[in-house]
C-alpha cells in the first residue's frame, strides 16, 4: 500500500482537549459518545456537543474518530444504530470498534462508514489483520506489544492501515484480555470502566517466600511509553498512524504531546535519517507533562523487560513546569483556531453587493443590498477592507481580501456587516457540506449477502443439517447438561480419564506438548471422550514457530477439534491446519445474538459464552454455548513476565504468587513455549449448587477448567459437578474459597 502523510492521532476526553489537539497539530482526533466508549469515565460529551465537535474537526481540516470499542451486551446493540445515526450524517470518518456484533451491524446498515478494528481486538500478526481487513475494516489498532519486525510483516502481506500507539500509558495486559478489574470489582475494562488494578503494589512469592522488596511492589505498573527514538523506524515499519494515548488526561498534555510528535514526524518526512536528531529538552518536556515513574520505548525492540517496569509508587507530588504549561495554554489550549481564506468584494454603484470567498477548494459567492452612489465622501478601499477583515470568533481569517470598486460608492456598516455575516456562513456551510451524508437506507441485503466476498465465504463451515445434529446432541444428553473439561496439567489427565461422565478433554498445547498429542488423544479416545488441542492465548511469532516446527504432530495426532482463543489462530489453521472442527473460547466475545452468528459465520462450530455476562444475560443469546462452570479464570494475559522481572528467564516454565494488600493470593503462570504469562484469579468460579439455574439456561456443555490444580484437587471436583448436575446429588464444595464470577452480578 502506497504510504500517505503520517497521521499524529490525538485523544479527546473532552471537547477541550478535542481543540487543544487540533490547534497543536494533529491529523485526527478519537473521541467517544456518552456511550460504547472504552473510557467512559472520561468527560465524554453528549450529541450536540459531539456533532459540534466534529464540524469542527472538519473545519480545521482534521479527521475525528468515534470511539465505539466496548463490548455490548444483547440489549445495548439494540440502540447502537440510532446512537450512531446522528454522527453518521453529520460526517464522522471513522468508528474504532471492538465487538463483532457491532461490526457486523455498522457494516450492515452504515456501509460506507470506515472501521477501525481496535486494539482490544488482540491484533498480533498477519491472519488477524488479514481476516479484518476481508471483513471490511479499513485499519487495524495492533495490539502493543508487537515488534517493529511484526508490524512491517503486517505492512508488507496486507493492504490496511495500520495504527499503532507511540506515546502514553502503557497496559500490563494484552488489550481485550484483562479480567482482573472486572472480577475484582464488576468494573469491565472490556467496557470502559478499568479500576487499574494494575497499578497497585503486589508481593511476588515462591514457596511462600517473598521474592521482592519493599521498594519493588509495582510489579504490574509499566513506565510510560515515549517513542520519540523510534519515529523512523515505525515509520519505515508501516505505521501510518501515530497513535497516542490520555483520554482521561488534561488539554495542557494533549496539546504537549501532540505538538512533540508533530514536529519530529515532519521533521523526519523532510530530513530523513540523516536529518533526524532529538533534542533531550524535548524528552524532559514529555516526561513534565506526565511521568508515572520513567520513560520506556516499549516492545518495538523486544519482547518484554524488567525496566519496562515502574516498581516503585508513584511520587504523591511533583512540582510542575509553569513556564512549559503557560506556553501550551497560550498557544494552544486557550488559542483560538482560524482557517486562512481568500476573498474577492466587488462594489459598483446600482449594483448588490457581491462577495467571493474561498477555502481550500470550497468557493461561495453571495450578494447583498445595492451599492449606492456616495452623496458625499465615498467609501475607500482601506475602510471596507477594515470592516470586512473583522472575522470575530468565526473560524477564518483572511489571508488575503481583494476589493473592486466602481463608482463612487456608498453601503452602510451594517450592510457590509451582515455581507460579510452571510459570506462566512454560507462557507462554513461548503465546507461542512463536503462531509454530511444521507440518512442510511435499510439495507436490502442480509449480512451473509453483503459478505460473500469476503472471509466469511472463503471459511468452510459445518452443513446446517449436521450442525443442528451436533448443536441437538451437545445441548442435552438425556435431558441432562454434557460435561467438559479443560486440562493444563498433564499430570491430572487420569483424573478426566478415569471419569466415565466427562465427555471431551481440552488439552493445554503451552504445557502438553506435541511429544504428548498422539498418545493423549488415543488415550481419550480409548476412555470414549473426544480430545480437542487448546491453542494459545496469544498467537505470534513464538506460535507460528512452534506450531511450523510441530505441524506433522498436530495433523497426525488425531485431535477431534481445536479450542480457538484469538483471531490471529482463525487465519493461521485455515492455511495450516487439520481440517477439524473449531470451538470458539469464550475471549472471542459472543457478547450478543449478531455477534455470535458473525462468529459461526467465521467458521466456528461451536461457541463458549462470555464470563461477563449474568445467568439473565446468557439467557438472552439464541445460539447454545459452553457455560464455564468451573475455574480460575485467567485475569490477565501478558507479554510482561514476572519471573524474569524477579529472578531471571531460565525458560522454565513455573508458578508464582502474586499477593494484593486484602491477602488475597493470584497464580501467576509463565508460558515459556509461547512466551507469555497468565495471571489467574485468586478464588475459582464455581457454580456448584446452581444445577437449576444451569439447566434453565440449557448450555450447549457445562465445562470445568483446571489451572493449578493437582490430580487429587481435579477428581474431586469433577466427581462434586458430576453427581450434583448428573444424578441429582447434594454434595459440598470441596474448596474453601470460591467465586460465582459473573453468574449473579454480571458486569456495568
């Protein structure tokens, strides 16, 4: 794809910082709605205030982007079109979007509204990007941990834009994979409402040793991201937008920020290399406006690191840079923004009044009252010129004014006033015109019509015959909920085998590896239990690497299907893996009816509900999925990996603990195979004792999920769910601590 003009991308929590933005440089602006915003505590404004803010963009010559990236439950995408409707026709360029559902209803009934598949998309290679684009995204927000090498593999292999953080806060999860402040506190950062959980002090422990020290408990709180060094190589990587990050944060560091990058972007694009130089004044100045703890240029160059990491809390207080902030606010934040114009007056005695104007390539010519004949002193060219020029708080200035006189001619001021008045009105309008858009028109065609061209044709997919046979056989089995499991632990594969109620076995691919595949499926196999492999959360570069190295194990194994955790996996098994059956785990996000069809059009055979929902909610999606019944739900999926950030990467595989200040302990997993850690919930979800409700819901399969787990913990549990779900029985739980997750409380 050809390279355009670097985009600077700025954020708007607020109108504000909207303009502050604009006035110091940005391209774009992405702002969010008073709702489907992933920061909804920011000061987001309503509609008239939004729809101003977007004639405004316009007007200066900048893009706004609407943030509608959260995930929607069944009763809010309802609302979604008439909540965007307004914005549609008044010319919004772009929305970012997270949920499949949404997507596939903008795609639907806003056909030619662009989308901008979000960074809570989990985007980490060449498959995702490839299947969003087919899909109809016109970008792709890539996940922040990618690698320069990564992104220029998207850049060269698919025809999208890619955006691609470059400054502010840097998450301690991947995007779109953090539970930790939903299930700690019902906020969902999968919609808008993160507590930061991540920056509050932890102990790291072994074996009941604490392995850090009092000076190193922020442990999961990262430095900020400053990529000022890196502008060329991103660049050259394929990054067309620079994307930074502070919707929560003031217009005074926006317009910091933005007019930083700005400058050495440009400074880039008209020197080059040899050119490009960064002042450490510059540096300093970003670090004034807002310092968490450091400075880091994040994953560009690896794949994590111990001084990425803040440790220590954050100073309480900092004295600010006065003479820096009374600059910003000057010139930016308080600034008020005019476009240059061109203007033609001609004033001939009998004649209207006429006036020309002109911005970029809109003209406008509009007349006013007749010209008289001066009685007296006529009216000079200066004196028009003084009157006319007196823009006020429009949005222009002229940049040049040619008057033509012809006669002695006489207008009053408030002639040339309202003149001038109706001149600039009606080229504010022309300008304005360029972008507005018809109220969209019910769109004939269904989804599965408008989509044929694209992946969803190319995916094979179960024939509708067979699938409502499996759908029929998985939702019940004699009346009664199938039961699932899903294994980490190879050493706990007896306890599963030796349980003739269990019917499939998911098996970990980070710790059964592919020397384990053949003889685990035969195994279940020989039990009567289907054997699915259950990828990686994560799928990059360790993954294609580790899969290309095994992909004579993984075909030969004799896998009865695959459990699919990102869309990076959907790509790569359709160009390399066995043909078998997909089931979708629940971090692809059915979170309603549109997007679950949108995913079993995708190719998946079957589905897994999402853990943020409540039994109401989940009562609400047509399609039968797997209810999670049991486990410790991964709170967190990370590129960061606390084992080598308190002792050392050995690339063996291990356990910590990380400890909050309630005393509540997290199983921390590093996944050496693919180079990832996973951070699980203190307490499993157990929904033991809810046998009617679970029934009422009628899941596809009730599935139990074993982490931590050991062999005699495993049987235990599954002998509790399966007497209680199967046969009826009262039975106790045989754990201390749990959680019900979800089931009850759901999430805002």
């Amino acid at each position: 794809m050809k390279q355009k003009r670097v985009e600077i991308l700025a954020p708007a929590g607020s109108l504000e910082s909207m303009k502050a933005a604009v006035a110091a440089g940005a391209d774009a602006v992405y702002i969010g709605g008073s709702r489907f915003g992933a920061r909804a505590y920011a000061e987001n404004p309503e509609e008239d205030r939004l729809l101003e803010a977007i004639d405004y963009a316009h007007l200066h010559g900048c893009r706004l982007y609407m943030t509608v990236n959260t995930l929607m439950k069944e009763t809010e995408l309802a609302d979604l079109y008439a909540f965007l409707e307004p914005y549609y026709m008044r010319g919004v360029d772009a929305v970012i979007v997270q949920d499949m559902g949404a997507f596939a209803l903008i795609r639907e009934r806003f056909p030619d509204l662009p989308i901008h598949a979000s960074t809570q998309m989990t985007m980490t290679g060449v498959y995702g990007a490839r299947i969003l684009k087919e899909l109809g995204a016109e970008r792709v927000v890539t996940a922040r941990e990618l690698s320069l090498e990564e992104i220029a593999s998207i850049h060269r292999e698919v025809d999208v834009e890619i955006e691609s953080f470059v400054h502010g806060a840097l998450c301690y999860c991947y995007s779109g994979q953090c539970l930790f402040s939903s299930l700690i506190g019902g906020r969902s950062g999968n919609r808008g409402r993160c507590a930061q959980t991540c920056r509050l002090p932890y102990d790291v422990k072994r074996d009941g040793k604490t392995l850090n020290g009092k000076d190193s408990r922020y442990v999961l709180s990262l430095k900020d991201l400053c990529t000022l060094d890196l502008i060329p190589d991103m660049i050259e990587a394929g990054i067309y937008s620079m994307k930074i990050e502070g919707r929560m944060k003031s217009p005074r560091y926006t317009a910091g920020v933005v007019e930083i990058y700005r400058r050495y972007t440009d400074l880039y694009l008209e020197r080059g290399r040899a050119g490009y130089r960064v002042d450490e004044k510059d540096r300093k100045r970003l670090q004034e406006l807002f310092d968490r703890g450091g400075q880091t240029d994040g994953y560009y160059r690896r794949h994590n690191g111990k001084d990425m990491v803040v440790w220590k809390e954050k100073p309480s207080f900092r004295e600010g840079n006065q003479e820096l902030f009374d600059y910003l606010d000057k010139n930016f934040v308080e600034k008020q923004l005019q476009e240059p114009i061109r203007g033609t007056v001609v004033l001939e005695t009998g004649k209207p009044a006429l006036l020309e104007l002109s911005c970029g390539d809109c003209r406008v010519s509009v007349s006013g009252d007749l010209v008289l004949e001066a009685l007296k002193q006529p009216m000079d060219e200066a004196r028009i010129r003084k009157q006319l020029e007196k823009t006020g708080n429009t949005p222009f200035y002229f940049e040049t004014l040619t008057v033509e006189l012809a006669g002695e001619v006489f207008l009053p001021v408030q002639s040339l006033n309202d003149l001038r008045r109706r001149g600039v009105e009606a080229l504010e309008d022309a300008v304005l015109k360029q972008y507005r858009r018809e109220a969209p028109q019910m769109m004939q065609q269904t989804m599965p019509q408008m989509m044929q061209q694209t992946v969803l044709q190319t995916v094979e997919t179960a024939d509708e015959e067979n699938r409502d046979t499996v759908e029929t056989a998985n939702r019940r089995e004699n009346g009664l909920a199938r039961i699932f499991v899903s294994l980490e632990r190879p050493d706990c594969l007896r306890a599963v085998l030796d349980n003739p109620h269990v019917k499939r076995v998911y098996v970990d691919a980070a710790e059964f590896g592919p020397e384990l595949w053949k003889t685990t499926v035969s195994a279940c196999h020989d039990a009567g239990k289907e054997c699915m492999l259950t990828m990686p959360h994560i799928f990059r570069t360790e993954a294609k690497r580790y899969f290309e190295r095994s992909q004579k194990a993984f075909c030969e194994a004799g896998f009865d299907g695959v459990l699919i955790r990102s869309m990076e996996e959907i790509g790569y098994l359709k160009e390399h893996g066995p043909e078998i059956p997909w089931v979708f785990d629940y971090g692809m996000y059915g979170m309603n009816d549109r997007a679950e069809s949108f995913l079993m059009k995708m190719g998946a055979a079957e589905l897994t509900w999402p853990v943020e929902l409540n039994e109401r909610e989940l009562s609400r999606l047509s399609k039968p999925g797997e209810l999670i019944a049991y486990g410790r739900l991964p709170m967190m999926v990370t590129a960061q990996c606390i084992h080598q950030g308190t002792e050392k990467c050995d690339k063996k595989p291990g356990l910590l603990m990380l400890k909050d200040r309630m005393g509540k302990e997290f199983p921390v997993k590093n996944h050496c195979a693919f180079c990832y850690n996973t951070i699980y919930n203190a307490a499993p979800v157990s929904l033991l004792g809810m046998e009617k409700q679970i029934r009422a819901l009628a899941p596809a399969a009730v599935r139990l999920q074993f982490t931590v787990e050991t062999l005699e913990e495993t049987a235990a549990v599954i002998r509790c769910f399966t007497d209680s779900l199967l046969s009826g029985k009262r039975v106790e739980q045989p754990f201390g601590d749990f959680t019900r997750g979800h089931f009850k409380r759901g999430v805002e």
